[in-house]
C-alpha cells in the first residue's frame, strides 16, 4: 500500500466503524456477534480499546497500566453502558487523525506494551477497525458497505499477519472463500469470519 492509500484507508476504516456504533440500541447490547466469545457490549469494549491503542501507537505515547487486564477502555470508565457504544466515533476518529501524520508510519512504536515497526501497527488497527466494525453491524443488522479500495486495503492488512493471527488465538481458523470473491471477503476468510454470516 501506498503511504497515502494507507493513511486515507484508516480514515475510511474509522468512519465506516463508526456507523454500526452509532446504530448500537441497549436491548441489542447482549446479542451475539461473528467474533467468537464476544457479545456486542464485549466488542464496543473492544473496539474502545482499539481507538486508544491506536491512538498511543500513532502518537507513541505509552499507556499508563496493563491495558488487557481493564475493562471498559479509559475513556469509558464511569459512562452507562447503554451509551458505551455512542462514545467510541470520536475516539476512532482520534485514532485517525493521530495516522494522518506520514510521521506515524516510520520508525518503532508499541502495540500495547509490544515494540512493533509502525508500518506494521497502521494496517493492524485498519483492519481491527473494518473487521470488528462488520462484526457489530453483523451483530445488530445495521448496513456496512466496504468500498472497493477499503476492501483491497484490508486485504493486504490480514494477508501478512493471519496465520501469526490464527496461532495467537485472534483470528479463528480460515474459512474457505473463493479466489474471485471481493477483497473485503477474502480478508473476512483470512480472519476467521464467514462473509455470509447473520446473528
């Protein structure tokens, strides 16, 4: 990916998020999700998390405890649940703009407290973004049409990382898509995640 492919994609990626987050309703909030254990108040949670990793990551600002012993993220703590999901678009979008900066991409920088290139780190949290992002609209029948680019961007994210992602239990054994299937399919396969999924 080209570095301005990369970094308009994480915008993409935020924004597209941030639509089944804002649709989230708090009977829904129990339902089941493509993402193995996770109900979607697990997942939000989730992804809250992954707007503040990807915000230090971009930024390279450590983060202050042991994130994957917390629950909900920082930025949730003392919030109703029921409005968990409403708070996390300005924290993607946060994480964006944070990417934006060419100066984000080069270089070292910690994935939570793992030092890890940040060429490396940025297609990550695209694809954490767009992956858990289809999973919560999955969850709630809420719309998620990945644009074409969006789709070949999160391709090229998961190919290089999902057998390190299947061996360390974040992605799920690879279900079978077919070769000429679009882009985003191909990447929902390499993660886990079978495209015609419905909760």
């Amino acid at each position: 990916m080209t570095e301005t492919l990369t970094t308009s994609a994480v915008r993409a990626a935020s924004d597209l998020a941030a639509g089944p987050l804002r649709a989230v309703t708090a009977d829904q909030l129990t339902a089941a999700t493509p993402c193995g254990d996770y109900d979607v108040r697990a997942l939000v949670d989730h992804l809250a998390w992954a707007a503040v990793l990807s915000q230090r990551a971009a930024t390279r600002t450590p983060l202050e405890h042991d994130w994957s012993s917390l629950t909900p993220a920082p930025f949730l703590d003392g919030v109703p649940v029921e409005q968990w999901a409403a708070a996390v678009p300005a924290e993607l979008d946060t994480a964006a703009d944070a990417w934006a900066d060419p100066a984000a991409w080069q270089g070292e920088t910690l994935m939570g407290t793992t030092p890890m290139p940040a060429e490396v780190v940025g297609p990550l949290m695209l694809a954490e973004f767009v992956l858990h992002g289809w999973d919560l609209a999955r969850a709630i029948g809420a719309p998620y049409d990945v644009p074409a680019e969006l789709g070949e961007a999160t391709l090229a994210a998961v190919q290089p990382v999902a057998q390190m992602g299947r061996d360390g239990g974040w992605y799920g054994p690879e279900v079978p898509v077919p070769a000429d299937a679009p882009a985003f399919d191909r990447a929902l396969g390499l993660a886990g995640r079978d495209p015609a999924w419905r909760g």
